[in-house]
C-alpha cells in the first residue's frame, strides 16, 4: 500500500548502487506515491560506478545524476582536514566521515534543481553517516524532510538481514554484486576503503589478505624501499616526485606508491556517535603518506606555540569531522585558525617507504625556522648565547624553588616527593638512604 502522495512529490536517495540504496530505492518505490531520483557523488569508486544510471532508471528512478566531485573532494575536504593534521582518536584517518558531508552537498544541490522535498539515504540507525547525511542536509535546508528507511520498523521488519535483501533483489531483478556469503561491508572513496560488519564484528578476528584492495599485506611488499617527495605550498601538497599535480592526482600517485608497499593499514575499534564502540579496518595509503609528509614539514617551519596551540586543537577538529559537523560555525572557525598557521608550511620532504613503513629521510624548507648556526653542539658565533640558559632556568624554576623553601621551613615533605622517594625502597625499609635523585 502506497503512502499518499501527496506528502512528498520528489525524493532524492543518495544511491551506490551497491546492495542497501538498490533495496532502498525499490521499496521507496513501493512504498511513496512520488518521484525517485537517484544521486551518486563521484569521488573516486573507480569501476564501482559502471552502468549506475542504467541500473538506477531500472530499480525504479527517473533520472539518476553523477556528478564527478573528486577534485572538489580532495580540494575543499580532504587537504583542509590534512592541514589541521585530523586524525579521529589517534589512529582513523576519517575516509568516511569527510566524504559524507561532500555527498549530502551534492545532493541538496540536485533537491534544489529538481525542487524535490525530501531525501533519503540508506545508513542505519545505528551508525554515524546518518548524522553525517543528516546534520549537512539541515544546515542547507532547515524544512527538509528526511526519510531513513532504516529506522522505520516496517522496514526493518521486512529486511531482517542480507539474505532478504538479496532475494528482495532477485525477485525484482536487480542486478547486484552481494552475496550471503560474503561476510563484510566496504565502501570506497578516493581516500581509502573502509571494511565493516559480518565477520569483522569479531574484534578478536584477523582479516585474510584478500580483502584488501589498494594495498598489498606489508610481508608480500617489495623487498626494496622507495623513496618518494612531496612539495608543499601553505600547507599543501602540489607536487609528488617533482611532478606537479592537482589535489586528487597527488592522491591517485600516493595511493599507488603506498599501497605498492602496504602503507596506511589501520585495524582499530572506535567510539561512534551514537554512543556504541564499533571495529572497523581501513585502508588509507596516500593519506597516510600526506599525513606523515605535512607533518614533517610543519616540523621545520611552523613556530613551536603556533603547533603546539593546533595540536591541542586536533581532537576536537577531528570530533568534528567524525560527528559530522563540517559545516558547523565552529568547524569554520577552527579552519581560520588553521589555514593561518600554515602559512609558512612550504618546502619539500623526502621519505623513505618500506614494508608498512612511512620513514622521514630528509626535509627543506627556503622558510625553515631551523637554524644549524643557532642549534650546532660545536662553538661558533650565534644569536643564541648558552649563558642566558642560567637566568632562563632559574626563572621558571622559581615557584619549583619556593616550594622547596617552605618544606624545608615547615619540615615536611610534599606527598609528591614523599611518592617519590618511596619508590625508592625495599619493602619494609622505613628509611631512605638508598635514594640519591634531586630534591
């Protein structure tokens, strides 16, 4: 029974084509008296994209965009994120979640061209792309109305488990490439392909070496290193090997160079949004490369409390990103502060890639704030007088110094060094003669 159509005239799907958004678009189909039009986000599938408008018109769309995003993808999204140096809880290098806000933007932009009213995407409600999808959609758009299947019980109910879903499709006669027994998810942008659910549910289970796509397992990479150089201006890459290149062919290069040596493997069990801890496997092998690469760079040319000020400011930024508030006023300002302090991020770096490994073997910069004059161990003339040090520490000391004296007036030891010198000795030794460390 068809839902009345005069709730929702045209509904936009954000559609892969993969398994879900084919099952999504039937029963929306099916289940709205109202117009589907399908929106595909190019931004870096590669052969995953073949044959998508023809199958989509099939399943029951009347038109079906493509819009090819992967330089405004690695452009606007991806280098500004590598430039605030995010990485979600230290480990995830946020593939998925700096896609997701690209997608829906795209797809607002088709519901404005077609004057549809609602949209829909085929996340779970259980998961973060929703909030994702979701959260860029109403900061566009404050009236959209949003249809989750997902979270409909009606459709959960119907679609228990892959299994249904498949032979949803095979009743209707789409064509799809999943099977019962295929026992993960995967989904694939320019900056990685991340592998979830079934199997890997098992936080405990090491994946097999075929499921990998753009790396190869670092035992079976070659027995030589590469070496390999990223040119940076203000914080980005523009060139690989001396070899100028657009934002997302700087990641198409790295990605191969990486994955030719297993680069950029991350097996991690992480906090979603919604509150439940989830295990996910990730490949990310020219990001991880640029990551490491922008790193070094910012090394040698980035003043210490401009870095350290980012720094502090990474795990938010990154929280940011993972919660799906890109277009938030606070992500905004948080990129303000960082495209200031990549200003003098500019320079080449060399690294060495090796069987997993990403290593730094060289680094200049015509903005260098490192001075072998200034740092040297041997004599020389220099700004940097090591006489000034005495009166340097003794300042900062001064309050450490204080301290002291009011202990030494009282007679009492601080539970600090008390702790301290405890350590020190052997069970049932009242005494502290063994400890000899400063006071």
């Amino acid at each position: 029974i068809k839902m009345a159509g005069k709730q929702y005239k045209k509904i936009v799907l954000a559609y892969s084509g993969g398994l879900d958004t084919s099952v999504i678009l039937a029963w929306l189909k099916e289940t709205y008296d109202a117009e589907l039009i399908a929106f595909c986000a190019d931004i870096g599938q590669g052969e995953e994209l073949s044959g998508l408008d023809k199958k989509a018109k099939k399943t029951g769309a009347t038109k079906c965009y493509i819009e090819d995003l992967t330089e405004e993808f690695a452009r606007d999204f991806i280098f500004p994120m590598i430039q605030a140096g995010a990485i979600y809880e230290n480990q995830y290098f946020l593939g998925t979640s700096i896609a997701r806000p690209l997608i829906a933007k795209g797809m607002m932009q088709v519901v404005r061209k077609e004057k549809a009213d609602a949209i829909s995407h085929g996340a779970t409600g259980k998961g973060n792309d929703q909030v994702r999808f979701e959260c860029t959609a109403y900061s566009m758009d404050p009236n959209i109305k949003i249809i989750v299947p997902w979270r409909e019980e009606s459709f959960r109910k119907k679609f228990p488990g892959r299994a249904e879903m498949i032979a949803y499709c095979q009743k209707k006669g789409i064509p799809v490439q999943a099977s019962v027994k295929k026992p993960y998810s995967m989904d694939r942008n320019l900056l990685h392909i991340s592998f979830e659910s079934g199997i890997l549910e098992d936080p405990w289970l090491e994946p097999s070496k075929d499921m990998f796509k753009l790396s190869v397992s670092p035992e079976d990479a070659p027995d030589e290193a590469e070496y390999v150089t990223l040119d940076f201006e203000g914080g980005i890459c523009v060139a690989v090997n001396g070899r100028k290149l657009s934002p997302a062919n700087v990641l198409r290069t790295l990605n191969k160079l990486g994955g030719k040596h297993g680069v950029g493997r991350v097996d991690l069990v992480e906090n979603r949004v919604v509150g439940m801890k989830s295990r996910g496997v990730y490949e990310t092998p020219g990001g991880a490369i640029l990551h490491w690469g922008h790193r070094q760079m910012e090394t040698l040319t980035m003043d210490r409390e401009v870095m350290h000020l980012r720094d502090s400011l990474i795990p938010r930024y990154s929280e940011l990103v993972y919660y799906g508030f890109w277009f938030s006023p606070e992500r905004l300002a948080l990129q303000a502060l960082v495209d200031e302090s990549q200003k003098n991020v500019s320079g080449t770096v060399r690294l060495k890639l090796y069987k997993g490994n990403i290593m730094t073997v060289g680094r200049k910069s015509p903005l260098s704030l490192y001075r072998p004059d200034i740092a040297t161990m041997e004599s020389g003339e220099s700004i940097y007088d090591q006489s000034d040090a005495t009166g340097f520490i003794k300042i900062n000391a001064l309050r450490l110094r204080v301290e002291a004296m009011v202990e030494k007036q009282s007679g009492k030891a601080t539970g600090k060094k008390s702790a301290v010198k405890k350590s020190g000795r052997k069970n049932g030794d009242e005494t502290d003669s063994s400890y000899a460390g400063p006071v």
